[in-house]
C-alpha cells in the first residue's frame, strides 16, 4: 500500500527457485491524498482502501498463499494510521504492517538488485507518493538505505502542481525539493548510474528518452521544463489520469536527486517493492535469516546507545550457539534464531537511560527501535526476549507477557532463557569463554568451555539460571570448564542446589 496506489502480487516458487507470477492487479486507490496537507486519511479513502483489500484478501486466500502486507509513508505519516492498520486487519483479514522508511528501502533494494554479482555496486532510486527511497548496494546487500520525506503526490499537493504549473512555481518545487535532499550524502564514490523502480520513473524515463528505458541528467531536466509548461489536459493524452496529475512533481525529484547524487543516467527497471517483499518470505520460508543488514542495523544501534558491544557481540554469539546446538530439545524454528541474535545484540541498550532496571528500558526501545528486515510482531518479540534478560522468569501468566499467544510466549520464554546463560557465560563482560562445545544427553545438557582466564564468576552465574533452565526445557544444564572434573561441577551443585 503506497501512497498513490494499491499493488498485489502473487507469485509461487518453482524448484529452480524462480519466481512465476500467478496474479498481478494495482489499484490507484491514492491514500495519500489529503494525508500530507492534513495530517490523516479521509473517511472516503479508507472505504475506497478497504473495498480493495478485501478483495486481495479473498484472492490471496483463494490461491492459499502466505501474505504479507506492507503500507508505506501514508500510512506511516497519517494520525490515524494505526487505526486504519487494525481495521484492515479486522475487517480485509490482511495483515497489514507499516513499515518504517529503511525497511522500504531494504526491500526495494532486494528486489531491484536480486542475482546482482556479490561484487557489483548499484545505486536504486524509488519515488514513491509520500517518500523517495535511495539506496546504495553491494550485490544484494544494502550498504546505504535512505528514505527522504519527499514524494510525488506529498510536493504535488504542497504546491498544487496537478493543474498549471508556472515558471515560479517550478522554481519552488526544484527549491524545496533540494532542500529535502540535502541529508542525503554527497559520495563520490557512487556509481553514476542508477536503477530506478517506480512506476514514476518508468513513465518518466520513457517520455524523457522517447520510450527508451534510459534517461541522462540533461534529459529528465528538460522533461521537467517540459511537462510544466505543458497544459493539464495535453499531460492526460500522454499519461495515465492519475500519473498525469503527479508526473511533473515526479520529474523535479528524479531531477533533483540525479543532480544531487551526480548521476549521468537513469534506468528503468519493473522490479520494485512488491518483488523485494516476495524475495523476503521466500528467504523466511526456508528457515534462514532474513538479511545480514539485520544484524548490522542492531549493532548500529547498540553503538548509538554507547552499549559495550564486546559484550553484547561476545553474547550474541554464544546465544546462537547454543540455540543451533540445542535444537533437538527447543523445537523452535529456524526462523526464531534472528530474533535472538537481536535481543542478545540489544539486552543491554536500556542501560543509556537507567542501569537500575534496564531490561525494561531495552524492551521499549527495541519496541520503537527501526530495525530493517523485522516486521512489527517480530520486533516486539525481541523486544520481549531482551526484556527477560535478567531479573523477572519469563512466566506465561507474567505482565510482561500480555498481548502474546502461547505459541509467541513460548518462544520469548525459550529464547530469553538461553540469552540469559550466555549472559551468564559473559558475566565479567572480559569475553573469556573463546568456544563452547554441548552434548545433549537424556534430561542433561553439557556445556564444556574453552576459554583464556579464570570461569568462576561466569560459572556462579550459569548456576543461579540453572533452575530455569530446567523448568522451561525439562534439562539440566552443566557447565565444565577447561580442566573442570565432574566431581568439581558435583561439587558446585551440592553448593547451591541449583542444578538439582
């Protein structure tokens, strides 16, 4: 759900991994309109929007398929655009997210620069109706993710440019255009030639280059000039109706951006968002890690709060460990691993606003952090997960668990019990464990630890998780460090009681 239209795309995967569409539809529902001049949509988009996502609903249901749902700024910048989130997934049963601007941004990188060459470098620009998403990649991977408030229906109704456009009128558009992308940095080490995925840009660069699918700087300029001084009614023999009214603010920000970033060229490409998101279910599907960018953007943040990112990387690390060498007694799916990789990068972040209970700090601001590749569930369960890194047992009937089913609460009660041993592994936060080896027995866990310096205050720890750790997996967990005797380890259990 953009800000000028509605799109579905629905796709199955075939066995050499390739993607064959099976139904395709885009509906100029234009719920951004009146959203960026009034703060909110208008009781007679939310019925046009809901009338068409029911209907994609009972498409998507008819072919059985696994659904996400993604809005965009309109939603995103709307005052009741979370009540309009809940009413879709009420009454059009879809799952509609909004998704923070660096999310977009990392799905339409997916989707443009999927099959790119590991090593190839790319630059993707996407105008969308509220925002203009650009994007720098190595191969698949996003490198830069920049969403700038600045679209084509948002500068259309700031300036009322859907009718004649004057020649002052143009200079203000190109004025407060490039103002917005003055946050956008100036690196010279870009590529000067960009994909571009919108349909605002594929009309441009067509009109621009006559239908050709490339367009240079001095081109998209002189379209500009252009389709401003051409009259509204000669604009809708060229364009579709809806595109004729947003086309000319569309080529101020293509002129603009390419201006700003010093590109030569543009191309059009007919792969874009709704590609990104199907690459993406396809990649949780098969149990992976959504994106590597998901555990960059979660140690930027942890840098950001100024955590000891030693110790928050040395427990992510152990966390995932154990959870791939757990499997057999945690039943839980691959997909739940990057969730713990988050929690575990983050469990401390709350520590910048209170070191006294900053698990509930963490949890809040993993809640409203803008985490790439998690939808908003997902976040809330790391954010959960982080939460119940200390202090609090994660009970089912626990306050901090309201709001979750039981499969949800199992799964932050099983992640957030394994962070807490490998916190407990870190303890004197010296990163002295190197590696872990674990063997799972009947009703036992063994942990044998290598590492450089003395284990004792790590070990006490582990022992003070111990009991948990039995309640939530029916195992009890040992830990024996590097020269430890199981008559030492018996001996420690006689001393607390712990793992009995």
């Amino acid at each position: 759900m953009g800000s000028n239209a509605v799109r579905l795309k629905v796709a199955r995967l075939l066995p050499d991994a390739s993607l064959e569409t099976l139904h395709e539809e885009r509906d100029p529902v234009r719920p951004g309109e009146s959203v960026f001049t009034t703060g909110r949509l208008d009781d007679g988009v939310v019925e046009r929007l809901l009338s068409t996502l029911r209907r994609y609903g009972a498409l998507c249901r008819r072919y059985q398929a696994r659904v996400r749902a993604v809005a965009t700024s309109a939603l995103r910048e709307a005052s009741n655009g979370a009540e309009i989130a809940r009413r879709v997934r009420e009454r059009a049963a879809v799952p509609l997210e909004v998704i923070s601007g660096r999310e977009e941004a990392r799905l339409i990188c997916l989707g443009v620069m999927h099959g790119s060459a590991a090593n190839a470098r790319g630059t993707v620009i996407d105008i969308g109706g509220g925002s203009t998403e650009v994007i720098t990649a190595l191969g698949e991977q996003p490198k830069g993710l920049w969403s700038v408030p600045i679209g084509a229906v948002r500068l259309t109704d700031v300036f009322s440019s859907a009718g004649t456009v004057t020649a002052r009128k143009l200079s203000l558009m190109r004025a407060f255009t490039r103002e917005a992308f003055d946050s956008l940095p100036r690196d010279r080490t870009l590529s000067t030639h960009a994909l571009g995925s919108s349909g605002t840009i594929n009309a441009l660069v067509g009109y621009a280059a006559g239908q050709g699918k490339s367009a240079t700087r001095e081109e998209v300029a002189q379209a500009a000039e252009e389709l401003a001084a051409m009259p509204p009614h000669e604009r809708r023999q060229r364009f579709d109706a809806r595109r004729a009214e947003i086309v000319v603010a569309g080529a101020v920000i293509l002129d603009c951006v390419m201006h700003h970033l010093r590109l030569n060229t543009v191309h059009g490409v007919n792969r874009g968002l709704r590609d990104g998101v199907l690459l993406d279910l396809v990649r949780r599907s098969k149990g992976g890690p959504a994106d590597e960018s998901l555990a960059d953007a979660a140690m930027s943040m942890a840098r950001r709060f100024d955590v000891d990112t030693r110790h928050s990387g040395q427990v992510a690390r152990l966390a995932l460990e154990l959870f791939d060498r757990m499997v057999a007694i945690h039943k839980l799916p691959a997909a739940a691993r990057p969730l713990l990789e988050v929690a575990a990068l983050l469990h401390d972040v709350g520590s910048a606003v209170s070191t006294q209970g900053h698990h509930k700090h963490s949890c809040y601001l993993i809640q409203n952090a803008d985490l790439p590749v998690l939808s908003v569930r997902e976040r809330d369960l790391c954010a959960r997960v982080a939460r119940y890194h200390r202090r609090s047992a994660p009970e089912l009937a626990h306050a901090g668990m309201d709001g979750l089913n039981r499969r949800e609460s199992l799964l932050v009660r099983k992640l957030s019990t394994i962070l807490r041993i490998a916190d407990a592994l870190d303890r004197s936060h010296h990163q002295v464990v190197g590696s872990i080896a674990v063997s799972i027995q009947p009703r036992l866990v063994s942990v044998h630890l290598r590492h450089k310096d003395p284990v004792d205050l790590e070990l006490w720890d582990v022992e003070r998780e111990a009991m948990l750790f039995r309640k939530v997996f029916a195992h009890r967990i040992e830990v024996h460090p590097a020269g430890g005797s199981r008559k030492a380890a018996a001996a420690r259990r006689g001393r607390t009681g712990a793992w009995t």
